[in-house]
C-alpha cells in the first residue's frame, strides 16, 4: 500500500478535526478525497504528508510512518498544498532549481527542463513567478511536487479558482502523472472527481462517511428507485408495462410518453418490452443522482 491510514485522530484544543479516521490508498489508484468546508481534508492531507502530526494513530507512506521526516520519506510524498506557496519574485526556472537544490538531485538542470515540459511551462520559464497567471503558477507548483519524482502525489485543491480552458488543462496534467504514482485528489469540483478519479473517500465532520472503488455513487442511494421517461413511436400497452419486475408505477404523459417509476434499473426489460410489442424506442432517458447529489445527501 502507498499509504495507509489506522485510527487517526487530530484534536485542536477542545476540538478533534479527525475522529479515527481509517483508509489506505494502494499504488497507481487515484482518489477522490472529498468532504465540505470543514470536514478535515487538509488536515489529513498535511498528516499524511508529515507537515502536521496526529493526535492519535497511525499513518504510513510506502511503508514508512510519517513520524519518521527523513529525506526518505520527504522524497517519497509530492505536495501541493490549498494556497500554492510560491516565492513571487523569482522566476520559473530559478525557482525549480531552487527546488532540485533542496533535494540535492543529480543533474538538476536537466532534470528541471524535463518538469517544464512536462507541466507546459516552456513560454513561462524565463518570467517572474508573481507575473503568471493562477493557472500557469498551479503549474508551478504542480512542477516543485513532482521535480523529486515522488511515489504519492498529494494534491489540495489544485483547480481552484482557474478557469475552464486552465482546470482542463491542469486535469489533462493529473491524468499523466496519475499513470505512474498514486494520487490523492481533494477538490470541490465533482466533475473534476468523475473525470480523472477511479475511487472516493468522502469525510465529513472528521470521519468518513463513503469509501467507494468508483465515482458512481448512484448505489449508495438509500431511495433506490429511478425514474425513467420513454417515448415510443406508438401507444404502448400500459397494462403490460406495469407487470414489468421492478416497476413500482407507471405515468402516462401522453400517447407515447411515460415516465416509470422503478426499484432497480429496468431499461433492458422496457426495451425487451417494446421490441415483444413492436415498438419502437424514440426516446429512453433515466434519471439518475450524480455524484453532486449523492455527496449532497451524505454530507448536508
């Protein structure tokens, strides 16, 4: 496992922002790290990255604990953090190397060129940090994580406040580096999680609420039923949609039109029907919770 989280426990005074917390993250899976203002994200998120220590538990990366902030562990973790801490009146290049000195890397300046193509930072290298445009310094701040070629990847927050053209961009990035490390994923942008995530852990109030191995959460509905509007090209026999298994009622919009309701997914037995009853299907549509809905009614 590329990291492993047992009982974690994190007090502020009277409060505790983490309420034995426990999950583990294998290697090369990228995680949807979930949660509404105030659930514990970032203070996980700095834990695991040995900035923060527990009040309670255990937490490992790549077999180390994080209590242990040697050079082998700092080299094991790339982090960005929510607010991208960058020194504004250096320039792109200088400050990348600035990085690779920290971590005494060989061949440092070739290692840098390779981080500025990577991130798409060639027009930029030579500019001031403070000059750049927020989506051009997240990919500065993606490049100091990813200079030291980390296992994990720890990412804050790493679209906020980008526009559409910039989060594309920087999730296109995501998905390349995702292919060879494990990456941790905190965000509020859910359609950032269904585009570039293959699992979710949701915390909310300090504990996790859902950890799913995918981003379709339709299942952990407690309603379970599915509304579905079908159009055919004639009237159908209302009767014979209703002894359909699954189907709770049936709404006759019009001739054609009706909207089922149902206590599983029955659109392969309506089209079963329609093709029993020479039918045919102009339009099927099933209303589904997406997974903004279903973080809504687990985390309200």
């Amino acid at each position: 496992m590329s990291i492993v989280v047992k009982d974690v426990v994190r007090e502020f005074g009277q409060q505790k922002a983490l309420k034995g917390v426990s999950f583990s993250i294998s290697s090369g899976e990228i995680v949807g790290f979930l949660g509404p203002n105030g659930a514990g994200k970032s203070t996980m998120m700095k834990i695991i990255s040995g900035l923060l220590p527990q009040s309670a538990g255990d937490v490992e990366v790549c077999g180390i604990s994080n209590g242990d902030y040697t050079d082998t562990f700092r080299r094991k973790i790339g982090y960005l953090p929510e607010h991208n801490p960058l020194y504004l009146d250096m320039y792109v290049k200088e400050y990348l190397l600035m990085v690779a000195e920290l971590y005494k890397l060989p061949e440092k300046k070739q290692r840098v060129k390779e981080m500025i193509e990577l991130t798409g930072l060639t027009l930029e290298q030579n500019k001031k940090i403070g000059t750049l445009s927020k989506g051009y310094r997240q990919r500065v701040g993606l490049a100091q994580a990813l200079i030291h070629d980390p296992e994990v990847l720890i990412l804050d927050e790493p679209t906020t406040g980008l526009d559409p053209n910039q989060i594309l961009e920087i999730r296109n990035l995501i998905k390349t580096v995702g292919k060879e490390k494990t990456v941790m994923l905190s965000t509020h942008i859910m359609q950032e999680v269904e585009a570039i995530c293959e699992r979710v852990i949701i915390l909310n109030r300090g504990e996790v609420v859902v950890d799913h191995p995918s981003t379709d959460l339709s299942v952990l509905q407690k309603s379970g039923n599915s509304i579905v509007f079908v159009e055919f090209d004639k009237e159908p026999d209302i009767a014979s949609i209703k002894n359909i298994d699954g189907i709770i009622s049936v709404d006759q919009l019009s001739k054609t039109e009706v909207n089922i309701d149902a206590s599983s997914d029955v659109r392969k037995a309506i089209f079963n029907f329609a093709v029993n009853s020479e039918l045919s299907i102009l339009t099927m549509t099933r209303n589904e919770q997406n997974l903004e809905s279903v973080f809504h009614g687990l985390t309200k």
